[in-house]
C-alpha cells in the first residue's frame, strides 16, 4: 500500500485532477440518482386471482383453489402457497424463496395453471399478479367532479389516464371507482321455448360469430393480401342482429331477445372527504425517480383540471414525493452536523488547521465516491443508503485521522517532506489497511441473511462498503499528497530539521491521563481482567430487561382503517355504517382529508379483493399531529359509536407491527373452537389491539340441490342447470367485446330476474332435447292410439249395420209371417162365415115359400118376396166383404212398403253420417301425425327437478399448504414486540386445543425470530473472517484472539446504552452490532500493530506496549470520538427523518464503540501483556531446558572423551 502512496507522490498534479474529476462525477451521480422511500426489492410473492361470479366459497375452493394450490405447489422454489375462497373469488398466495425473478416465477406459474385449464371452469381467467416496491403507488389522487359518472369516466380515460401516461417514468395510472358498462341480451323463456331456441345455443352462436377469423395470407403476383373471415362485434346492435337458427328458418336474435348496453350493476363506492370520487394510483417505472415523477404528477394537475371542466378538482389522498424529500432532508442535514462535529474533534485533537482541513476532506470526497458507486450500480437514494452515508461520516474519517497524525507526529521530530510522509504512512499503512478490510469485510455474510431484512440491508451495506473502500484510498493517496503541499516546514521547524537528534516529544494532556491508568493495569493485570469480565457479566445480566422489535415506528403520520360487517352485508349497509366514521373522521382536528372504499377491489397490489361487506379507509393527518397519538382517540370513538359498525381495525400507515397466529387444522368444528380460543387468549395480551380472525362466521346462501334422477328424467345436468339459474339471478357471461380502448362483457339473462325465492324456484328451466324427443314419441303414440280407436270404431260401425240389416229382415220376416197368420185366420173365419151363410142360405132354401092361398100355405113359410131381398142383400154384404178385404191387404202391404222404404232411408242417412265422420277423424288423426314431428315438450320449473332454500355456509374458506387454517392477526402496540411474542407462546402453550390442530406463530414475530438467527449467524460468520484477516496481518494464531476481546466489550456498550436510551434491539441494531465487529477492532489493530514495531524494534514487552499505547492513544480517541460525534445527531434523532432505522442503529454504534475502545486501551495491552510474557516465559523456560540438554550432552561427551583418555 506505500508503493500507492509513492506512486500518488510522485504523480501529484494527476492525484489533484482525478480527485477533482471525482468530484464533480459524484455531484452529478447525487443529483441523477433516483430518489426512493425504501430500496426497490423485488417481494418473492404474489397471487392468482380467479373471479367465479356467482360461486359460493366452497364451491371455489374445491373448483379453483384446490387445482391450482396443487399446480402451484409443484414449481420449483416454491416454499408457501396459501388460499382464501370466498363468494365468487379465489386468492392463492404464492411465496418463494428471496433472489428468484417476479417475471420467471410468474411464468412458471401461468405454465401451471395452463396445465390444468382444461380441469377448471371454462368461464374463469386466472390472473397471475407478481410485484414488487415499484408497484406500490407512489400518488394516489381523488378526483370530483359536477359531471355525472358516465361522463367523468369518459372523461377520465379519454384525458386523464393518457395525459399522466406522457409524464416520463409514469408506468400505469389505475382508475376506481368508475363506471362501467356491459352488454345485456335479455329473453323470455316462453318466446325462446316457442321459436324451440334453446339459451345456451346463443352462447355459442355468439362465441362462433362475435370475433373474424384470420384466415391466413393470398400471395398474388402483385401483392401478399391478409384474409379475414367475417367480423369483429364491436355494438350491442351488431349483437342484435346474430342469426339463430329455427325450424321455419334464421331469425335474428333482436326478434327474440333484446339486447342493450348499460351500465354494471355498483359493487363498490369510492369517497374522497365524504365526497364521491374517483381515485388514480399512479405507479412508476423500476427506474423512474419517485420524486420527480410525483411533482411532475403535480405539475400537471391544474392542466388537467382546466380539461376536464366540470368543477373538477383533484385531491391528492397520498403522496411519497413529501416524506422522501423530507426524510432525506433531514438524514442529509444530521449528516452535515454529524460531519461538522467529526471536523471539530480532530481540529480539538490535531490543534492545527491545514490537516484539520486534509483530513476534512476525505469525507466528502469518500462519500461522492459512494454516490458514484450507487448510480453505477443503479441503486437509488433513499432512506437506508442515506442513512448508511451518515453512519459512514464518523468512519471513513479514521484512516485518513491515523495517516495525517502519524504524518504530524514524524513532523513533530523534525522530518519534513516526501520521505517523512512516506515513512509515516509506512508505518500505519498495514494497520489502516487491515482496520478497513475488517470493517468492510462484517458485511459479506450480510449475502447469507435472507428475507426482507437481507434484502432491504444489502444497499446499506454495499453503500458502506463503498464509502470505507474509497475512504482507505484517500487517505492513501489524497491525504499524503495534500500533506506534501500543505503540510509544508515552516521557519522555526526548518531550523529544527538542522539537529541532529529529535526532540523528545512531550506527553500530552491525554497522555498524562492514561498513561498512569494503564501503568496501573499493567501492574495489576488479573484484577483488570477480573473487573473487566465482572462489567461484561453484569452487562449480559441485564439483557433480559432489553426490548425487542422488529423495525419499529416507520414515521409514516397517516391511519389505515378497515372495517368488516358481518358476510353478507349488503353494499347499501355497508354504506350506511361507513358514512358515520366518515362523519368521525370529518369532525377530528387531526385529520386532513380521508379517502373512502367500500366495496369491490381492496387493492390493485398483489391481487386483493374485497367484498360489499368491506370497508377502507386512508386517514391523512395534518403536519404536526403524531399518528402513535391519534390512533388511540380515533379508536376508542369508533368503539363507542356500537357493534352496529362491525370489526373495525385502525392503525399507523405501513406499520410493520402485525402478529399473526395460524391455527391449522381439517376439523372445521374443531378448528372454529380453537379459533375461538386462541383470538380470547389473544385479546388478553396487553398492548394488543385489532385481534381479528379470517375464519369468517357462516352466512346464508341460497342452495339449488339438484334432484340427479329427475333431472336425468328430463334429460337435464347440473351444469345446464347451474346456467340456467345463473341466467335467471344475475346473468351468465358468454364472452366480451372490444368497444374503443373498453372490453365489455356480454352477459345472456331472462328478461325478469328471480328476486326472492319463490320467483327463482318458479324459473323455467330450457326444454332439453330429451324432453322434445319424449313429446314427439308421447305425440306420436297418441296418434297411433287415435289411428286405432278409429279402426276399431269404423269396424263396430260395420258390424252394427250388418247385424242392423240382419235384425230389420228377421223382423219384416216375422211381420210377413205374422201377416200371414193373421190373413190365413181371417181367411178361415171368412171361410167359416161363409159356411154359415151357405148353411143359412141352404136352410132358408129349403123353406117354402108362403102362397096365397091360405089353403095352401105351409104352416112354416117365408113370405113371398121375402127371398130375393135376402140374396141380394147377401150377396152386397159379400162382395163389399171382399172389396174390404182386399182393400185392407192392399193398405197392409203398402204400409209395409213405406216403413221399409222409411226404415232404408234412415238407414242410409245414418250411413252416410258415420261415413263422413269417419273421414273426418281420418284427417284429423293424419294432421295430428304431422304435428307429432314437431311437438315440444313445456317447460318445468327449477322445483320440478331442484330443492331451492337457504342454508348456512362459511364466508371464506382459507387453506395454509393444503390445509384448512384460520389466520388470527393483530397490532402490537408494545415497543417490546419480543416480550409480547414471548406472552402469545405461554399463552398458546397453556390453551387445551382439541386433537389434530397445530399453531404456529408467523407476521412479524416470525420475521425478527428468522432475520435475528440470520445476523447471529452473520456476526458469527463476520468474526470469523475478521480473525482470517488479522491471522494474515499479524502472522500469528494468538495475537488476534486478543483483538477479538473488543466485541464482547463493544456488545457491552451497545446493549447498556440502549438500556439507558430505552431503545429496542431491532433490526438496525442488528445491523449496527455487525457494524461494530469490523469497527472496534480496527483501534485495537492499529495499537497492536505498533506495539508489534517497537518490538521488533528490539524493546521489550513492557516498553513496547508503553510506547505503542502512548503513541496511539491520540489517534484511536480521536477517531472514535469522531465516530461518536458524527453520529450523535443521528442518535437524538434532531430531525426525526429516517429515524427508525438511524436511530437505533446509531445508539448501538456509539454505545459499543465507546465501551470497546476505553477497555481496549486497557484490557487489550492487559491480555497482550499476559500473552506475551506467558510466551516469553515458555521459550526461557524452552531455552533453558535445550540449553540443560546441551550442557548435559557437552558434559556427557567431556565425561566421554575423559574415560577414554
């Protein structure tokens, strides 16, 4: 290291103009470096997020969650995967190991779930979101407007989004709270079910239609011509005019549906100052410096106000640019004090102004160096590498106040110029070369501290490590070459380089203060080393009483507020309950404005998702208000305004101070009553606030149970039922179109949807073609049955006519034989009468006939004329007896004719009526054929084949690797987050939890567990490498293990004076207590390494360690004391930017550097002392035996060669 001491010597002028190129190279590195809150990391984290509207949350879980927690689980480096199914949404949360790119996991995981696509439901689109401190929002913006929703919306995508998109860095502009449209094709089941249209048909007809297919390119002589097919459906009009297949030909599916654009149904509700608004997260790109891009925001604000009109006005809900520009405001002005204070020390101790000024210089200089390294590397300025440039300020001094103090004391003898620079810097280069290689050295096992801590750290550590690099070449190079110009002999020190021997140098007063203390430790070494571990002892002893956290109060003056009604809470509850925090929060002095989300995305970050029974709320505060104060007033307000407000959490924004508990477990009822128990236990623990659980209590849901057999009967399934119920209730989504820079969803729904359940039950369900076949066959058969009635009928008809004739001829036989055996008796009684007439007339024949003579007359005698009478009149009576008789045959048989002939006619008008009846059931059972073939079952309603009623159902079902868990989180508002974790533990210990449910505690308790085991091995690791470096500077194994004292001692001060300072052991101190393994050995370095000089010088123990310690007290008080003072502002945290990390870490740098160097200027010559007499006592005593050996082998011989003699 002299060489480049010589080199810079003698190349002086090229020394000048390289620093000087430096420093202006590092005043533009700081003003180009990108200014951030944090450093950008990128989180080894994210999520799938499936949206199944209308899902319950088991069913999610076993469609969704459950496929994809598997796919998931088989990437490599995948270590967590937890999920949460809730009504219509799964979450799946992926974690993987640190240092794995966001984009490569991504892909892998989209890989995965591409996989297992065909298994998941084809209307769900699983969105993998990665992320990482780039696209948390560094403005989010509210903006009212006198327009309504329609027309600020497109107001807002038109002008707003594009005109913040042209601002460079600006990566996305995120609008919610806006209106959104869908397309809606609204049916009636009759008209379909008439036109024999089934629903789901115009879901496919559409998917088949809405979108022109390329069909590839025609490569003519002239030119190559791309072909496309059809078109691309852009209007609910293009929609409406889709063609639909029917039986009687295509009709449009306007003529049966209507079909309109309109706006979504609100889910959510977005409020600025109780306001209604729309809120903007402006995301920047990963290169893009927050604080310019968020005043460019700014800037163009008015403009954009101006444009929209309307009374627009943006109201800015949260902002980094502010806090940056503060915190690095303030690290920067601490710093300044600190490096003021550093100058005054060594112009205390030097006493001269020129190397007061050549060591002032290696600080800024060392620091632009870094600035240079930092914009090199592409790192950006923010709170943990400023802060690192502040802790650096006391340290990258110590090299160049070791160089230029030697170079003033070999002045002090008289040596002036380039030889006696060089022979200063000889003489302390090795010990301010392994002092910086030990300090830089403590942070390479920072490689093997993982997480967040290792990740967030790594800047801070590389910033270090850059500044303590450059700082060693300073004072190297810079520093002897700035001596040799202004260093220079004055006349009086001129004349002195004239004599012969050097003056003897005078104690100083530091000296004479020392010097009779470390005589006296000297003198009494065992009770010096007794005293010393008494102190180390007593110290440890009291590492009980110290408090632990994680990195406690970030600063942020802003309240995060969430509140939960129970599952199920409508949007218009929600609303109700939320605007009276609202009128809370508006009448609190400390608040400054409050922005309000109700409702729909929680957060676009990593996928959230919220639901209409949620709400949040960003609660800025005005400056001058302490948020650790108002958090308490605003909580207990809320707590009085009644259980009617829910689970209502309030906290500190990006507090970092969750604890979490998982209780695991497949028993749901038994993990509801460990939940229980757990969440009682925890609400018990003091400083505990906001204990909530994610196992949700049940809500009511509506189940459709699906009768498997009768919907079989009808040719139905679950599925086809599902759809028709979901077109019924909501609306079931059959695709999207693009309308302009919008993709509008199209939805299929009946015209009058179920609003209770009676009306959902009463749904008709589509006719299956099971149902049209069995109504065809039913029809069919019917005319079947009718073809055979009538058969049957017309042979009946047949049979009765023929057996009517037969009837009708056996009567007019019976009346013809009953005619004839009337004619033949009345022909006997005419015979008979006849008889007896002829008798008669015989007799009166035989008579005579009276004469008239009396004389002569017989005594029996007919009177004379008396005969002929008789005859004729017989004779009349006989023919008129026939003219009768034949008369009467003639009437009879011509009355027979006519009821024959009467009897015929109506015979053959019954004939002739039957006939035509005949035919006309014929016909009518021809016609009823026909009408078979295109008969249509009715439609049945959703009871018919389903059991619609309510039931009870679990809100969110959340799985941690596979199993069933319920996450109990909560605030610790202790400022000792190790007391209280210690506190859960006893308390999850003491609980009886029913059998098969583990626990296990995560959040923040699990990081600080993880990230201290880390640094411990990382300390441990670093003392080791310190002990390599030391073995290599000294050539001895023991030596160094004397060094090594100063870390105990250097934990003594640390852990003392965060006790007194009651400051937690968080994080930063972690990192300052690794800080202090390279620091502290660096004094004890240098006071051994002349020690060992003056040795080999040929002094003796005693007088060396004499004259190295009264030589290097100076320096080692000066460089520590200018440590200490540097960092003293950080310590009292003056301005407060950045504090939770600088402070703590501050505190533990100064208490263990103080502590370590007052006993390393006593133990370590103590333990030197001990060692090196112990050494130079075993080699007397090594001597002595080899010289005895000797002796005894001289005599041996002498007593030899005298026998001989």
């Amino acid at each position: 290291m002299v060489r480049l001491s010589k080199a810079s010597l003698a190349q002086r002028s090229v020394v000048l103009l390289l620093s000087l190129l430096v420093i202006a190279l590092g005043v533009y590195a700081a003003g180009a470096l990108k200014q951030e809150l944090i450093p950008s990391i990128d989180l080894p984290r994210g999520s799938v997020l499936t949206i199944y509207p209308g899902a319950s949350p088991e069913v999610v879980e076993a469609q969704l969650s459950k496929p994809i927690e598997s796919a998931v689980k088989a990437v490599a480096g995948v270590t967590s995967v937890t999920s949460k199914s809730s009504s219509g949404v799964s979450q799946v949360s992926v974690q993987w190991d640190y240092g794995l790119k966001p984009d490569d996991m991504a892909n892998k995981i989209r890989s995965a779930i591409d996989s297992i696509s065909t298994g998941l439901p084809s209307s769900v689109n699983p969105k993998v979101i990665t992320g990482s401190f780039d696209d948390i929002p560094i403005v989010v913006l509210a903006l009212s407007s006198s327009d309504d929703s329609t027309m600020l919306t497109s107001k807002v995508n038109q002008i707003v989004v594009p005109g913040l998109k042209t601002i460079d860095g600006v990566r996305d502009v995120a609008v919610g709270g806006q209106e959104t449209r869908e397309i809606m094709i609204s049916y009636s089941p009759a008209e379909l079910n008439k036109k024999n249209i089934d629903p789901s048909l115009i879901g496919q007809l559409f998917a088949a239609n809405a979108t022109a297919f390329p069909s590839g390119t025609m490569r003519t002589d002239n030119a190559n011509l791309d072909v496309q097919t059809g078109r691309t459906y852009s209007t609910a009009e293009q929609i409406a005019g889709l063609q639909l297949p029917t039986a009687d030909g295509p009709i449009k599916l306007g003529d049966v549906a209507k079909v309109t654009e309109q706006p979504v149904e609100t889910t959510s509700i977005s409020r600025v100052g109780g306001k209604t608004a729309l809120t903007l997260q402006v995301t920047k790109e990963a290169g893009a410096n927050t604080v310019s891009v968020a005043k460019a925001v700014g800037a163009m604000l008015p403009q954009l106000e101006q444009q929209l009109g309307g009374n627009a006005t943006f109201t800015t809900v949260f902002d980094q640019a502010p806090y940056i520009e503060q915190s690095i405001h303030d690290l920067s002005v601490e710093g300044g004090i600190g490096l003021a204070m550093a100058v005054l020390v060594i112009l205390i101790f030097l006493g001269s102004l020129r190397p007061t000024v050549i060591t002032a210089i290696s600080i800024p200089l060392s620091l632009l160096i870094a600035l240079i390294g930092l914009w090199v590397g592409g790192y950006s300025l923010n709170i943990l590498t400023l802060a690192a440039l502040t802790v650096a300020i006391g340290r990258v001094v110590d090299d160049s106040i070791v160089v230029i103090e030697n170079i003033k004391r070999h002045q002090g003898y008289g040596e002036f110029g380039r030889k006696s620079i060089l022979n200063a810097v000889r003489e302390v280069a090795g010990a301010v070369t392994s002092s910086t290689l030990t300090t830089v050295a403590v942070f390479l096992p920072i490689g093997l501290v993982g997480g967040q801590a290792g990740e967030i750290f790594r800047p801070f550590a590389l910033t270090v490590t850059i500044a303590l690099a450059a700082s060693l070449f300073v004072s190297l190079t810079l520093v002897p070459v700035l001596a040799s110009w202004f260093m220079r002999p004055t006349a009086k020190q001129q004349a002195r380089q004239q004599v012969v021997e050097p003056e003897a140098e005078k104690d100083t007063w530091l000296q004479k203060a020392y010097l009779p203390v470390l005589n006296w430790s000297l003198a009494h070494r065992w009770i010096t080393a007794t005293l010393a571990f008494v102190l180390f002892a007593g110290t440890m002893a009291l590492t009980p009483l110290l408090k632990t956290d994680f990195l406690g109060e970030q600063g942020n003056e802003s309240l995060m507020i969430s509140q939960k009604l129970p599952a199920g809470t409508s949007l218009a509850e929600t609303d109700a309950a939320a605007r009276k925090i609202e009128q809370l929060l508006s009448s609190d002095q400390a608040v400054q404005t409050y922005s309000t989300s109700i409702g729909g995305s929680g957060s676009s970050f990593l996928g959230t998702q919220a639901d209409t029974n949620q709400a949040n709320y960003t609660v800025p505060l005005k400056a001058g208000y302490s948020a650790k104060d108002v958090v308490g007033r605003i909580r207990d307000q809320i707590g009085a305004l009644g259980s009617s407000m829910g689970t209502v959490e309030v906290s500190v924004g990006n507090s970092s101070s969750s604890v979490v508990v998982y209780v695991e477990g497949s028993d749901q009822v038994a993990l509801k009553a460990a939940n229980d128990q757990v969440v009682a236990m925890m609400k018990d623990v003091p400083d505990l606030v906001n204990v909530t659980s994610d196992l949700s209590e049940a809500r009511d849901q509506l189940s459709v149970k699906v009768d498997d057999r009768k919907a079989a009967d009808l040719g139905m399934t679950q599925l086809s039922i599902g759809q028709a119920v979901s077109r019924a209730v909501a609306g079931q989504q059959v695709g999207s179109i693009a309308v302009g820079d919008d993709t509008l969803k199209v939805y299929l729904r009946v015209k009058s949807p179920a609003k209770s359940i009676e009306q959902l039950r009463d749904a008709e369900l589509p006719v299956t073609q099971l149902m049209s076949g069995n109504a065809k066959k039913d029809a069919a058969e019917k005319v079947s049955d009718d073809s055979k009635a009538l058969q049957d009928e017309s042979k009946d008809a047949s049979d009765k006519a023929y057996n009517d004739q037969v009837k009708a001829l056996k009567k007019a036989r019976s009346q013809a034989k009953s005619a004839q055996a009337s004619l033949a008796s009345q022909l006997s009684k005419a015979k008979k009468n006849l008889a007896s007439l002829q008798k008669q007339l015989n007799a009166a024949l035989a008579i005579p006939l009276c004469s008239d003579r009396p004389d002569l007359t017989p005594p029996a005698c007919s009177p004379v004329g008396t005969s002929a009478a008789v005859f004729q009149l017989t004779q009349a009576v006989s023919g008129m007896s026939m003219q009768v008789a034949q008369l009467g045959g003639a009437l009879a048989q011509a009355k027979s004719g006519t009821s024959s002939v009467d009897k015929q006619l109506d015979a053959l008008a019954t004939q002739r009526e039957k006939s035509l009846e005949a035919q006309d059931k014929q016909q009518a059972i021809q016609d009823a054929s026909k009408d078979a073939q295109d008969a249509t079952a009715k439609p049945v309603t959703l009871s018919a084949v389903a059991k619609v009623e309510v039931v009870q159902a679990p809100a969110t079902v959340t799985r941690v690797d596979g199993v069933r868990s319920a996450t109990i989180s909560a605030s610790s508002e202790s400022a000792d987050l190790g007391a209280t974790t210690a506190q859960i533990q006893k308390g999850l210990a003491a609980l009886n939890l029913p059998d098969g449910i583990s626990y296990r505690i995560g959040g923040v308790s699990a990081q600080q567990a993880e990230s201290f085991a880390q640094l411990g091995l990382a300390m441990l690791v670093a003392i080791a490498v310190v002990y390599l470096i030391m073995v290599a500077t000294f050539g001895s194994l023991l030596q160094p293990l004397i060094l090594l004292v100063s870390i105990p001692f250097a934990a003594t001060g640390a852990l003392a004076f965060s006790l007194i300072s009651d400051t937690a052991l968080g994080l930063p101190s972690m990192i300052g207590l690794l800080m202090l393994i390279g620091i502290v050995v660096t004094n004890a370095i240098v006071l051994i390494d002349l020690i060992n000089q003056k040795r080999k010088a040929g002094l003796s123990v005693d007088a060396s360690i004499a004259a190295g310690a009264r030589l290097r007290v100076r320096p080692i008080i000066m460089t520590a004391l200018a440590t200490v003072f540097a960092l003293v502002p950080m310590s009292l945290g003056l301005t407060g930017g950045g504090v939770f990390i600088s402070k703590p870490l501050a505190i533990v740098v100064i208490g263990g550097l103080v502590s370590s160097t007052l006993l390393t200027l006593i133990l370590v010559p103590v333990l030197y002392d001990l060692l090196e007499t112990w050494r130079e006592r075993r080699e007397t005593k090594r001597d002595a035996r080899r010289a005895a050996r000797l002796a005894d082998a001289v005599a041996a011989q002498q007593d030899a060669a005298a026998t001989e003699a």
